[in-house]
C-alpha cells in the first residue's frame, strides 16, 4: 500500500527520484500515466493488469468508456528505475500535469500520484475547506 507526501524535484532531462519508500512497492518496471485532476498516476505492473482488465471489459458502445479508455491508455507508458532509483517522465506526460522542477509525490492506496507543486498545494486547499462535507458522503460507502 502507497501512502504518505513527498517533496521532490524533476531535473532537465525529465528525471525524478521516487521516494524510497514506494520503490519496493512499484517494483522493477510500473506504469505511469495521466491522471485525473491534473495530475499523473503510477502503478505497479500487477495494479495495471487490474486496470487493464476492468477497462477492456467495458462496453465499446458507449461513448464514455471509449473516450476514458482512449484517454487514460494512450498516456501510458511502461517506466522502470535507474541505478539511482529515478524515473525517466515522458515529456507528454510532463506537459498534461504541468511538472517542471519542483513536485509532490504521494502514495493513494494500490498507485502513487505525481503532482505539480503548485497544483497539489491549490487542490489542497481547496479540498481542506470541504473535507467533513467529503467525508459525510462517503458514509455511503460504507466507510
């Protein structure tokens, strides 16, 4: 399990450490791809299969599945780390979540999120104001 918020940088080749801590969990080859809110998604190869699945099970008749489908495997790409535990970021994924020198990895669960500085500590706050209202909605969940 991913968890946790860590401050990184992405130097001028586009390369970034991954946080110690989720290295063991990515494994030695994972997916990165574009995320929701702005922002990218990276999963261990097991996670993907699972992912992968769901998807290719939905229903090519409707529009929704094929345009989220389209759009979520065509921004995917296999990365594995280098000796120094960095990972090499494609520059369109780069471009969609607007990462340049400074960023915020954090850990959600079966992924790990990659995050513009500025566009994390924006969400952020506009998510702390309505977090008890968030999570009154999510008694529906049973959780």
């Amino acid at each position: 399990m991913f968890m946790g918020e860590y401050q990184h940088t992405i130097d001028l080749k586009g390369r970034m450490i991954v946080p110690s801590k989720f290295r063991e969990g990515l494994g030695e080859a994972f997916v990165l791809t574009r995320g929701l809110d702005q922002c990218l998604f990276g999963y261990p190869m097991s996670e993907w299969k699972t992912i992968e699945d769901k998807l290719k099970a939905l229903p090519l008749t409707k529009k929704d599945a094929r345009a989220f489908t389209r759009f979520f495997f065509s921004g995917a790409t296999e990365c594995e780390l280098d000796k120094q535990g960095r990972v090499n970021i494609a520059t369109p994924l780069l471009q969609y979540a607007k990462l340049e020198k400074e960023c915020v990895v954090i850990g959600v669960s079966n992924r790990i999120e990659l995050w513009s500085k500025s566009i994390w500590e924006k969400y952020v706050a506009e998510q702390e104001d309505s977090f008890e209202e968030i999570a009154e909605n999510m008694i529906d969940f049973d959780i």
